[in-house]
C-alpha cells in the first residue's frame, strides 16, 4: 500500500505489497513554512497509522534533517515530530532519510530539476561554489527499500544516500555536458554541505558496482534528462 503520488511513491509501485504500507507523502518542499501543509501532513499521518495498524509502516524523510543551516528550520521540525509520532505509535517501523532524490517527473523544484531547466532555458543561475549536495538514483532507493524490508530489523532509522555528495559546480557542469547547453553561472564564494553516514546500505552501491561516483552522475543525468 503507497499513500502519496510523487517521485518516490511512484518509483515504489514495483514493490508494492499489500502487509507494507508506504508513506511517501506531506511536505517535500524544504523551504516550505506554511503551517496549513504540516498539519495536513501531520493528519494523513496519524488517521493512516490508526488505520492500519497491523501493517509495517515505511516513512520517507529527509537527510535536510542533518544540515545545520536547516536546524532550526519549520520543515525539519516537522520532519522531526513526523518520526517521533511514528517511533512512538508504530508497531514495526523504517523511517528512511533520503537524501536528493532523482528520477523522472517529480516537484519541478527538486534540485535537479531546476538546474536542468535553468540550463535548457539559458537563464542564469547563482551557484555557491562551496556547497554540496548529495544524489541518489530513485530506483536506487527502492532496490534499498526492498533489502532493508526483507534484511533489518524493524524499527530503526536508516539513511538513503549515495557514498558521497557532489559539488553543485559538479552536477551543473555534468548537466552541461549532457543537455550540450553552457550554463550561464553566477559563482559565489559561499555555501557548504553536510556528511551523510550510509554504513548500514553502502554494500548495496559496492555489489551493484556503483561506486565511481563521477560515472555515476553521468548515468543518473543522462538517463533522466538526456533527450
């Protein structure tokens, strides 16, 4: 059972099982601040918890959760209290951080997705040359999805990320490359990123052979984005 309709709830119909319920709804937009979105999330949650209590519940966060410019922020907040109610109500649990995730479709203003429409339309974009983000395939996380359901224990918290994160000069000039469109760059000297720990998945990237992290954008670019 999936309650939401983005990127990864649609990404997830390949496992769908009817003893699994995964939540992969509520605010996606981490500068969100309107208090009307969080209850609503917060709601979905709490009546879908209460009416399935027999099922596994799987609950999509945010690895934003560990940035520090973000501490103090509504959404990671929220996210927070989400995990809590979760923790506190379920019976079995995963609450899985993702970090970016990409793939086809989704909120236009996922990273991603907004630099490549940036670039395609040759408008110019303000890029702090000290930040970083973290990436990871969609189908990525659903291949994770499945062997933490069918390898770990129930709950327990586990994050969702590529081995390492990439400069955002790094995506753009692959994006670049790949659109075969040069990026009208503003650079600033600022921007930083934060370290996600991944020991509980990184085999699943080893065993796939997925470790070259610059091929491994190159692949992730084209495959969504190349026309």
């Amino acid at each position: 059972m999936i309650i939401g309709n983005g990127l990864i709830a649609n990404a997830l119909k390949s496992i769908d099982t009817e003893n699994i319920l995964f939540f992969a709804s509520g605010v996606s937009n981490s500068l969100e601040n309107r208090t009307s979105e969080f209850y609503r999330e917060r709601e979905l949650l709490k009546n879908t918890i209460g009416n399935h209590p027999d099922k596994t519940f799987v609950y999509f966060s945010t690895c934003s959760i560990y940035d520090s410019s973000k501490n103090n922020s509504q959404y990671v907040l929220h996210k927070l209290k989400m995990e809590q109610i979760i923790a506190d109500q379920c019976d079995q649990y995963f609450i899985l951080r993702v970090s970016n995730a990409v793939g086809h479709g989704g909120n236009p203003n996922l990273l991603v997705n907004y630099l490549v429409r940036e670039i395609s339309n040759k408008n110019k974009i303000a890029v702090h040359t000290k930040a970083t983000r973290n990436l990871i395939d969609v189908k990525d996380v659903v291949a994770i999805t499945q062997d933490i359901l069918s390898n770990f224990d129930a709950n327990q918290i586990i994050n969702l990320a590529y081995i390492q994160n990439y400069s955002i000069i790094e995506i753009t000039e692959t994006i670049s490359d790949i659109l075969q469109a040069e990026p009208l760059l503003q650079l600033q000297n600022e921007g930083s990123g934060y370290e996600i720990e991944i020991s509980k998945i990184e085999s699943y990237f080893k065993r796939n052979n997925l470790t070259d992290k610059k091929e491994y954008l190159k692949n992730l670019i084209s495959k969504y984005y190349q026309k």
